[in-house]
C-alpha cells in the first residue's frame, strides 16, 4: 500500500512539472485532503 503511494506520488511529481501553476496547486490540494483523510 505504502509502495502503491509512493509510485503514485512519483507520477504526480513527473505530471507535476508538465502542468501549469494552476493545476500544479490544484493537484497538490487534492493530494493535501487526501492525506488528511487518511
């Protein structure tokens, strides 16, 4: 579960620097309310 995290994390940093400032906040938000769900 831990290692299925990371790899996912991993991609959203590697999608992260092809997105605009927008989207990159945008999805870092959503990571942020995903780790406080958890």
């Amino acid at each position: 579960m831990v290692e299925a995290f990371h790899r996912l994390q991993t991609i959203l940093v590697l999608t992260d620097q092809r997105l605009t400032v927008g989207g990159a906040i945008l999805l870092r938000k959503i990571c942020f309310l995903v780790r406080m769900r958890t």
